[in-house]
C-alpha cells in the first residue's frame, strides 16, 4: 500500500488535463523512423537484449498462444475462473487504422500469454507464420463478451476501440486500472499514471524494476519485434494490469473493510456506477466520430490567412510610426542586428527586441522580456496591440483551421477527437486531437467546419444554469432552492434581493417586450458573484470582471451572502471539510484532495537542513536540545513578525533576516490560498462533471434513441452533441431532452433544465423540427 495517499506538493490546478499513456503502443502505422542512429536490424538487435536481460528471468513465466486449440483451452479456463486481464499491442495509436500485432492475456491459475495476430519480418516485411487466425481471435474474444465475464484493462477505451475495430467485438470492461488511479489519487502527475509506474509503486512497492522500453520502441511498430522477443513484454502487461487491478479492487469496493477504513466509499460509487458504464459509451462517441467539411474549410482557411496578411500589413504600418527609433537601432547593433525587414511579427525574438530595446518599453514583470500573450495584453501600446492581433490570427489558422483538415482520419474522413473522462483533477472530460474543449465559441466560423452525417441533423444539448442549480442543491439554500422549484432565473431572483428591486426590473426584458438595459446590468452583477463564488474568485477580482469599484462589489457581494445564508455556509463548510479532511466531494462522493490547505502557513528549518556552527541557542530559551529542530521560541516570534506584515517587500526583509540566523522560512500562503479557492469550484465542477456523464449512460444506452439511429459525436463542458437521420429530428430531439433533464433528477434537489438546437452543422443556423 505504499504510497497510496501520497500527493505530490503542490496540488494541479483545475484544467491541467492529463493523457494516459501505453508505452507499449509507439509507431506510426505507415512509416519506420529509426530514432537514435543504427538500422532497423541494429535496433531490433538491441531490443532483443535489452528485454532478454531485463525481462530474461519471466521466461518461464509467460507463453506464447500459437495454436487455436490453447487459446481456446486458455479462454476456457477465464470462462471458469469468471475473469480475465486483456491488454492489446498495436502498431500505431489510431484504433481505427491500426494493425493488431497481439492480444496480452491472463487469468488467475494460468501463465500470462501472448497472442500474436500480425507480426511481420522486420526483413521482409511479410506477416511470420504459426499465428492466431483472425477469425480465431475474433470467436475466442466473442466467447469472452458472451460469457460476461469480468474484463480487466488499463486504459480500456483504447483496447476496447482495438478489438472492436480490428476483431469486430465489443468487450464491456469491468475494472480500468488508470480510471482507478485518478480516482484514488487525482493528483498523481502526468508522467506517473503509466501502467508500469502504477505497478511498480504500488504492487512493488518501489521496489521493482520499472522498466517499460519505451525509448527502445520508439520509432518501430509492434508489428515488427520479434514475437520471442515481444511476448516477455506484452504477456507481462496482462499480468501486471491484473495485480494492479488486485491492489486497487479492495479500495474502491464499498462494501470492502479497507475501503471502509479508507473512507473511500465515495470514489467507489463513482468508479462503479459512472466511470466503467460510461467507457464504452465513450468508446462509441470515438469511433463514431463527427462529419468533417473540407469545401468550407478551405474557404476558411483562404477568409482567415487572407485576414492574417491584412493584420501584418497594420502591423507594419504601426512599426512606421516608429521608425527613426527602428532606423536607429538597426544603425547602432550593424551587422549584429536581429531585426528583419519588414520585422517578422510572429517572431518572439523580434518582437521582444521591438518593444524592449527599441522602443524601450518598461517589462510588466520586473526582470522579464516575454512576449507571451499574458505579458503584452499588459502593455498599454499600439505595438503590443498590433502583435496580439496578429498572433490571434495565427493561432486560430494553426491550431483549429489548416490543422483540422490534416487531422482527419484517412479510412473515415471524419474527426474522431480522443476523450479522457478523467482528464482533470476534478473529474470532467478533456480531449486531445483536437482538443474539442478549447475550441472558441466566441468564433462561430470555427465550429461550423463540424457537420451532421449527410442525411442526418446535428442535435445539442446543453444544460441551462448547471452549475447555480447544483449550487443551489449542495447550499441548501432555501430561497435559491424554491427559486428553481418556481421556475424562476436565480441570477435574476438574486439580483431582485441583492438590489431591493422587483424581480422583473432584474431581467433584460420586462413583461411586456420592453428592453430593460439596468435590469441587464443587475443579473449580470448577480451572475459575476454567484460564478466568481463557483470559481473561487475574490472580491477584487469579481470588481475587475464587472468594472466596477471594490467598495460596490464588495456591497452586493454582502448583501448576497446575508440575504442566501446557505451559500455561505456552503463555503464554509466546504472550506472546513478541506482543512479538517485534505479533500472537499462531490455530491457523488468524487474526492477532490487539496493537501495543500492543511500545510502550516510556515515552514522553519535551518539553512541546509542542519543547525549552523555559529547558531548561539542561548539567545533562545532554556529547553533548546541540539538537533535540527528551529527552536520554538524563534518560531513564535518570527510568525508573528509574519503576521503582522501585509506588505510582501517586507516579508522578504523579515525571512533575509531570519536567513542570517541560519533559519529558512518557507512562505505556505499561496498554496494555501490556491487551496481554499479550489474548495466551492471543485465540488461544483466535478458535481457537473458527474452529471454530464450520468446523461451519458442514459443516452447511450437508450433503447429508444438507438432505434431513432440517434448516435452521440461531442461532449464539451455541459453540452453534448449527436446526431440522427433528419426525418426523426423531432422525436430524437425530444428524447434526447429528457434524457438529459432526468440523469440525477434522483440525487437533485432543483429540476435541471436543458436547451436543445437542431442545426445542419455545430454553431450553425437552427432549424425548426415537428
């Protein structure tokens, strides 16, 4: 159990998404890159050494399955046993594309095995002999879902989309061992999340050899390793996924005493009842994926770089308002000048010595020449503007309009985004090529580049105030509560008490048409708070969002707190489970762990971790015992010279003067303060989260919408988009909404309300159904 609980020292923010990884899948399915010098020959040479020395002693451990009878004999013994751990290898990432060099399987009471399906000469590049059939493998795998068994994996979306696509069956796993990861310690880094880092942590104990050959593998496709050489790899992933599985299970079984002790039943509702029945809903949204529209983003594409030419153009001319000071530059620095001609705009070298040395504007951060969006949206001159435009430009041609089209699959032709459902450390999806959570939705062109299926309609559905209403249920607030029940807008009902008004003086516009341009500005105020409160923003900060004083902000931040008692005593206590327990929930149990607000605001030690020669303990007290311990009497007094100071120039005096004493004093606060405002945000984003996957069980499981030919493409924050043939719109449409309203109508307290858009394409002009 080792390192169970440990967190790394600083909490992630919310947003750092994080991408299981198989170190075994590396390759391009099309193209051999030999990385590292040698030929391919050499580096097989050398792979088959490296794994015979590190993997040598597992020989007599792991098989291979050449004849159909011993894989039938082995699936079998998994019938009987009622499990079996499946892990696939491949020779590229696409699920789609790919080719299945083999399958990796165990079950308890056998050796672990390795299937090999294609495996080709890395001489002759001709498929060896004395392998599994397709269709064999496909009969053996259908006896394994017919027989639902349970089905153990590590990144199972993957080896499900695997088997699907190259074996035509759908396996339904029972245990994913990285979706338990994230689910027992969510801020385990990026880079730790890896199969064999997992095992080698927590079955090994730290104690094991972690070794994963990914260097080695980098640039050659599965396919081509020698199978007496990749079966000590392969087979040993299906039996290190299974004793994974093995540690894990206890801790995420409700009903289990080390769960219990743990206090873990949370997590575990989470992994059984969301997570695993909401991974091959979202194995289909993959392979689905989303009708792509080459002919409009071309002429996106020409709309956009024509716009790019036109912004550098204006930035030129802005560079002529200045060009004695350019002119003189160039003179000085001769032949050591940096600048082209015309200045190259989307160079950040160029342009920090165009601002900085040129024109000799004063950094925003002391000691920084960036040129970072951040730093020169702080920067007050035409310039700074010219070039953010620009690079706005840019960014929307490289990231979202030349790139999509070069992203879509070749055998389909369509974008099949990859989801992580625990892509954050609050539980709510992020997604990678492309990233489909980051596209603009202030740019309606963008978007419209994703289309329904010809013959069919796009459907979105998105939730109407999600967040205030799981607010509203986890406050227990009674007027936000009754609000909801009423049908009311709560922004509106919140701005009504906050600013003594009617509740129809809150809204854009009254009963009877008429615009109401204050009424407007007043909901507006009211959301500000409500969602500054969600995302933990301060007051200064929620005044900065509203351009308005901190003295008004901080007024109907108050009024708002006292007139909806349950809203602050949600912050509270939210703040107070965090302190008391190291982690804040959801109203499903999901733990977001925030080790951070239990730290002591300062940390003393002496320099170097050891007490310094001239350090007199006499100018302490009488008690002081020679170790490495900071006297408590220099602690007392240092904190309180801390406390008192509220100018950060200050404390650094303070802490130098500490230093000279040979006492290192470790400033908590911000983490500190990081910490408390993930408390609200979390229990609400991850509640969100919950909600929108629930949804997703139901939709795509639906009996009723499969038979409609409804199939789910998108998922993006608190929408999800599908798709179904135009003539069942109405019908599809209206299931789909109430499917949506009624995913934890038994866990919510306030009805959940969802707007539905029938359209032709993402963003685009909505079509009205019967």
């Amino acid at each position: 159990m080792a390192g169970l609980f440990s967190l790394p020292p600083r909490a992630t923010r919310e947003g750092d998404s994080v991408t299981s990884k198989k170190a075994s899948k590396k390759g391009q399915a099309a193209n051999i890159t030999i990385k590292g010098g040698g030929g391919l020959l050499d580096r097989i040479s050398t792979i088959t050494a490296m794994v015979n020395k590190n993997l040598g002693k597992y020989k007599d451990q792991y098989k291979v399955i050449r004849d159909s009878g011993e894989l039938e004999q082995y699936i079998d013994e998994a019938i009987k046993n009622g499990i079996i751990s499946i892990d696939t290898e491949t020779n590229s990432l696409d699920p789609i594309t790919c080719k299945l060099a083999g399958l990796c399987l165990y079950t308890p009471g056998q050796l672990a095995a390795y299937v090999p399906l294609h495996h080709v000469s890395y001489v002759t590049g001709i498929e060896v002999e004395d392998q599994i059939e397709g269709k064999v493998a496909t009969a053996q795998m259908k006896r394994v879902a017919d027989a639902s068994i349970d089905i153990i994996m590590f990144n199972s979306k993957f080896d499900v989309r695997v088997i699907r696509n190259q074996l035509g069956v759908k396996l339904i796993p029972t245990w994913d061992g990285y979706i338990g990861a994230r689910l027992l310690n969510e801020n385990e880094g990026d880079g730790n999340n890896n199969l064999k880092t997992l095992h080698n942590k927590y079955c090994l104990e730290g104690k094991g050899d972690a070794f994963t050959f990914q260097s080695l593998f980098e640039g050659i496709p599965f396919t081509h390793i020698p199978i007496n050489t990749g079966y000590l790899y392969a087979a040993r992933d299906a039996e290190i996924t299974y004793e994974l599985y093995e540690f894990q299970k206890p801790f995420l079984t409700a009903d289990d005493p080390v769960c219990i002790e743990h206090d873990l039943s949370g997590p575990a509702f989470v992994m059984h009842k969301i997570e695993m029945p909401l991974v091959p809903v979202v194995a289909d949204m993959e392979d689905t994926g989303v009708e792509f529209d080459f002919e409009y983003n071309n002429e996106l594409s020409k709309k956009y770089n024509d716009l790019l030419e036109e912004k550098k153009a204006e930035f030129i001319k802005v560079c002529e308002m200045y060009e004695d000071e350019i002119n003189k530059y160039k003179l000085t620095m001769g032949a050591a000048c940096k600048l082209s001609d015309p200045i190259n705009v989307l160079s950040p070298k160029q342009i920090a010595i165009l601002i900085y040395d040129v024109l000799g504007i004063e950094p925003p951060q002391k000691g920084s020449r960036g040129t970072g969006e951040e730093i020169l949206a702080q920067i007050d001159h035409p310039v700074a503007k010219a070039v953010l435009s620009c690079r706005e430009m840019s960014k929307l041609i490289g990231t979202y309009i030349d790139k999509m089209a070069a992203i879509t699959n070749p055998k389909t032709h369509r974008i099949h985004c990859s989801f992580n459902q625990v892509g954050t450390v609050t539980g709510r999806f992020s997604s990678n090529d492309p990233n489909m959570q980051n596209i603009p939705a202030h740019n309606k062109d963008i978007r419209k580049m994703f289309t329904a299926s010809p013959g069919y309609i796009m459907i979105g559905a998105d939730y109407s105030a999600q967040e205030p209403r799981i607010i509203a249920h986890m406050s227990n607030d009674t007027r936000m509560i009754q609000a909801y029940k009423d049908g009311k807008d709560l922004y509106c009902e919140i701005a009504s008490i906050a600013f003594g008004v009617p509740y129809d003086e809150c809204k854009e516009f009254r009963p009877d048409g008429t615009k109401n341009d204050e009424g407007k500005k007043r909901r507006g105020r009211a959301k500000a708070i409500v969602l500054g409160v969600c995302y933990g923003k301060g007051v200064p900060a929620i005044a900065t969002d509203l351009g308005i004083t901190v003295k008004l902000a901080q007024q109907i931040y108050d009024k708002i707190m006292i007139e909806f008692p349950g809203l602050q005593q949600f912050m509270i206590d939210s703040e107070n489970m965090a302190r008391e327990l190291g982690y804040v929930s959801t109203m499903f149990g999901r733990k977001r762990r925030l080790p951070d607000i239990q730290l002591p605001t300062y940390e003393f030690s002496f320099e170097g971790g050891a007490m310094p020669t001239n350090f007199d303990p006499l100018a302490f007290d009488d008690d002081f015992e020679d170790d490495v311990d900071v006297p408590q009497e220099a602690i007392v007094r240092y904190t309180k010279m801390l406390d008192k100071c509220y100018n950060r120039q200050k404390k650094f005096e303070i802490m130098a003067k500490a230093k000279a004493e040979g006492i290192h004093i470790k400033d908590n606060g911000g983490y500190i303060a990081q910490a408390v405002r993930q408390c609200v945000n979390s229990r609400i984003q991850g509640g969100a989260g919950d909600q929108i996957k629930m949804a997703m069980i139901l939709i795509g499981n639906d009996e009723e919408l499969k038979s409609l030919g409804f199939r789910l493409l998108l998922q993006v924050h608190d929408e999800l988009i599908g798709e179904c043939p135009e003539e069942n719109a109405k019908a599809a449409a209206d299931r789909f909404k109430h499917l949506m309203e009624i995913a934890i109508k038994d866990y919510l307290s306030v009805p959940s309300i969802c707007d539905i858009e029938v359209t032709k394409r993402w963003y685009g002009e909505t079509l009205e159904v019967n």
